[in-house]
C-alpha cells in the first residue's frame, strides 16, 4: 500500500475515548489496548461513565488503571441522571482522591424505558450546573495551601492557589436531538462556559463543514474555550446504524452505500479508516485545534487514522493550555 500519510496535518494534540469493561475478557483486551494507546502519546484518554452510575466502579477502574499504568491523563465522564447534590459531590470527590483532574460534565440521556415527560435528572438540571459542582468540590477539598515565608523559616502563609481541574463539556455541531435551535445549543455552550467548562468535545458527525460552520457561529457568539471535533472510523453498516440511533446524525449516504456494498469486513474496515483521515484531513486544514477519536475500545483503527494523517510522531504532545481559544478557522463553501 502506498504511504498514505499527510505532514501537512503537522503535530495537533489528540486525544480517545474508551468505556468501561464488561467482563474480565473484555478488561484484559481493553489493557492492551490501553497500552497501544498510551504510547501514541495522546493529551487524554477518556472513559465514559453509564447513565444512573451503572459504570461507576468500572469507570474508576479504568481511570486508576490509567494513573497507574501510563503518564496519560485520564478524563472522567459525570452525568447528572438521578444524581443528588450529596451523590454527585461524593462522587467527584472520590475520583479527585484518587487522582483525576479531568472531567466531562454531561446532562445525560434518559434511562431506558423513560417516557416522554418523565423526569430522569437529580438536582442537577443542566452540565452547566454539573461543571459548577466540579468546581465547588474541587474548592472545598483543596481551600488553601501553606507556603514557607523567605527569611521566616518558622513562619508560614496561605496561598489560594488550587490544582488546575480541566473540565470538558459536550458540543453539537448538527444540534442536540432535544434542543429547538442551533441558536439554543450555542446558548447553552455559553452557559457552560460562564460556569467555568475549559474545553469542549463534540458529538460524533459526518461532515467537516458542519463543525466548521459550528465553530464559526459558536465563536461569533462569545465561545471562546477550544472545541475538539469527536470522530469515529465506522467501519460496518451496523456500527453506522447504531452510532445514528445514539445519535440523532443524519445517514451520511457516501458513507452507508460505501459500508452496504463492500462484502468483506476487511474492505469495510479500510472504507472506515479512509473516511474518517478524509474527514481528519479536512478539520485539521480548516483550523480544529485537536482531534477526539472515539475508540470503540480498539486500538487498531484510530491508531491507522491518525498514522496516516502524519500525527503518530516521537515528538510529545502539548499540553491543552497550548490549544488555542480561538482557533483560527478557514472559511468554506
């Protein structure tokens, strides 16, 4: 096969994301794949956490096995599902003793079998709301610190300096399946932003000029945090058609027929990695400051894409205070 790879993508960070295990089978590979993962050097790794806390001792799991095992920072996913206050503030506790600073403040879709009407969230109305508890706890836990005073060995004083947590919140290029606008989604994302979010990673989508369009409104507006685009190599016709049930995202047509007529898993599996360095490509020459892949717990693929965008180098990864806030983006037709 011929070198595929693009330098002109140059050196942006990125980042996956994985979800807990469901069996020890399933831990042993998703170790292994961690470990894959861990040594392209991403600035996260991110682990999703199930609606109603159904995850929550194996989403720590992972997120400790992360701090233990790599130099990786783990992201934790929090949902605001049938939390209370004194639920959702033992829980960031518990993961900031264990070591996590990052997280992603989600509002969360309804348990199965919700119907229409139903209320499904806790105390927590919003992940704006989600973001401000983070905050709050993170204060509490950590009020001050002591500092020796030059001169004064004895002597000490208080600094108010806290550890940095970074906070991540979700973004909707094509718009929330229950919002009413695009106008709204962007609102919202300024909510979040005024309660303190740092950086933003989108649902999946199909098309580079609907983040590119996004981000252009969104910065227009007042958003000034990075948005990292969230993309999946979708390499079967099932994993497409579940991806748009979860999703809400348009049928990409190309994409689908592409999936449908190839007879092998393996041709399947190459129209998938093709498509998503494609769609790479382009958001990376229109101004994304970073690439979230969604890794579906392997680390095969996203590992192709990014090799043949040319981002698999020896050299580190910068930190997510080097990704700009406001990314230049270019315009497009």
């Amino acid at each position: 096969m011929p070198d595929t790879s693009d330098p002109a993508c140059g050196n942006i960070p990125f980042s996956f994301e994985l979800y807990p295990p469901k069996s020890d089978a399933a831990t042993s590979a998703l170790h292994a794949t961690i470990k894959r993962l861990a040594a392209a050097g991403p600035e996260f790794i991110s682990v999703t956490y199930g609606a109603n806390g159904s995850s929550r001792r194996s989403s720590l799991d992972v997120l400790t096995h992360l701090l233990r095992t790599t130099t990786v920072d783990p992201l934790a996913h929090l949902t605001c599902v049938g939390s209370s206050n004194a639920e959702a503030s033992r829980l960031i506790r518990e993961f900031l003793d264990a070591g996590v600073r990052n997280f992603l403040a989600l509002r969360g879709d309804p348990p199965e079998g919700t119907r229409e009407g139903d209320a499904f969230l806790g105390d927590l109305g919003s992940a704006a709301e989600l973001v401000q508890l983070i905050h709050r706890v993170q204060a509490e836990r950590v009020p001050y610190r002591e500092a020796a005073i030059p001169g004064l060995p004895a002597a000490r004083t208080i600094k108010r300096e806290r550890e940095k947590v970074r906070i991540a919140v979700a973004a909707f290029p094509n718009g929330h399946p229950r919002s009413r606008s695009t106008t709204q989604d962007i609102d919202t994302l300024l909510a979040k932003q005024a309660a303190g979010a740092n950086l933003a990673i989108t649902q999946l989508f199909f098309h580079a000029d609907h983040y590119l369009g996004f981000i252009q409104r969104a910065r227009a507006a007042g958003v000034e945090f990075p948005i990292l685009p969230g993309i999946m190599p979708v390499t079967s016709p099932a994993r497409l058609r579940r991806i748009l049930e979860l999703s809400g995202e348009e049928l990409p047509s190309e994409l689908a027929i592409a999936l449908e007529v190839e007879p092998t898993k393996e041709g399947q599996r190459e129209i998938g990695i093709r498509h998503a360095t494609e769609l790479a490509r382009k958001l990376i020459a229109g101004g994304a400051p970073g690439l979230h892949l969604y890794a579906f717990n392997q680390h095969e693929t996203v590992l192709a894409v990014l090799e043949r965008c040319g981002l698999l180098t020896p050299t580190p990864a910068p930190s997510v205070s080097e990704f700009p806030a406001s990314h230049p983006v270019k315009e497009y037709s």
